[in-house]
C-alpha cells in the first residue's frame, strides 16, 4: 500500500500508535524513507527531514498519552529533543495522533513558536476548531480520516457492535463497499515568509 500510494505522487507519510503492527517497518526501515514514525516510541527517531522547492521541511510525528497505550514517552519532552537533535533551522509541520483534544491543544501551544502547523490525528473525526494560534502556528484537533461513510471510523459497523455488545475479542473488519469520505486539510503558505496566509478542511464524498 506505502508503494502504491508512493506511485500516486504522495510525498510524505505520518504514523501512529499502530505502526508496527505490521513488522515491515521494522524489518525494511529503508524502504520507508518517506515515513515519520512517531519519535516517541522510537525513541526520538522517525523524523523525516526533505527540501520542497528549497524549503527545508522537518516532518515529525508524535503519539499522546492520555486514553492511550502506556508504552510511548511523553510527547512534550520528546519535541524538545527532537527539534533540537533534527529540525532546528527547518520548517517543522506535527502529526500529533493523540485522542485527548486537551493534549492535542496543549502540544500545540507549547511547540507553537518552532512548528508552523500541528494537525491532530487519531480519532477519526474531523473537528472544527481549526484556527491560527497566537505563535503563528497553525491547528486543528482532528483532521478526520479516509474511509467508508456508512462504517464504525472504517470498521464494519457489525464487527464493531458485537465487540461492543459482549464479544470483546471479536476481530474487526475493515469497511470495503459503498461511499467513501475524504477529510483533508489545506494550507495556504506564503512561500517566502512561510507563514500560512489561508486554511480550509476538505470533507468530501465518493460514490462509487
């Protein structure tokens, strides 16, 4: 899927707490160059630093604690390791995949002086607090998710429901038929200043 989407023409890619559930990762880390795992599970790795049109650009990815698995380290410290070790002196745009919005907006206002955009993942639900912060920063809580309309957040809703109604082992299923949502952000940047002069989320249908 990572090579497909690669074909596609997409430049960058963000993880979350699921990223290795799938070993490729680990067992073939450079294949996925252009993937940011989240630095704190990775134990302050993961960034990916690329040029676009002569814009150094540091992506970072990272992972909440609140409602989340224990494993990972704080996120807060992790940034201010990071930055300094990977992206000083580049653009840095944040995946925070976190589920607490309260995290989310907190991250943000401390980062906000040394990222220009700190986009919320996880909860698979598109928010509408998307603003400029007073840094200069761009933020929003949640930037939705890519998947069937009619589904439990991509799920099969039946799987999902019986997991919720006493079968907590029940495997969920990936949702395959009939529409599908598009929840996106778009920025505006000023390319010279690289400030973000304009913003608007994207949700969109597809019958197919």
């Amino acid at each position: 899927v990572y090579k497909e989407l690669c074909d596609m023409g997409i430049d960058l890619f963000t993880g979350g707490n699921h990223i290795f559930d799938k070993q490729d990762v680990k067992r073939e880390p450079e294949i996925f160059s252009r993937l940011a795992i989240p630095s704190n599970v990775a134990d302050g790795a993961g960034v990916v630093n690329i040029d676009i049109h002569g814009i150094p650009l540091s992506i970072v990815n990272l992972v909440g604690k609140v409602f989340m698995p224990p494993e990972s380290a704080d996120p807060f410290t992790t940034f201010d390791q990071v930055y300094e070790r990977y992206c000083k002196g580049r653009r840095v745009l944040v995946d925070f995949h976190a589920e607490a919005t309260s995290e989310k907006v907190s991250l943000a206002e401390y980062i906000g002086d040394r990222a220009f955009a700190i986009i919320g993942t996880h909860t698979h639900v598109q928010t509408a607090d998307e603003r400029i912060l007073k840094s200069g920063a761009f933020f929003i809580s949640d930037v939705g998710a890519c998947c069937a309309q009619d589904s439990a957040l991509g799920m099969n809703t039946s799987s999902s429901i019986a997991r919720f109604c006493g079968l907590p082992n029940q495997k969920l299923k990936v949702e395959l038929e009939g529409a599908l949502r598009l929840n996106a952000i778009e920025l505006t940047i000023d390319s010279e200043e690289f400030k973000i002069v304009g913003y608007q989320r994207v949700n969109k249908i597809f019958d197919l």
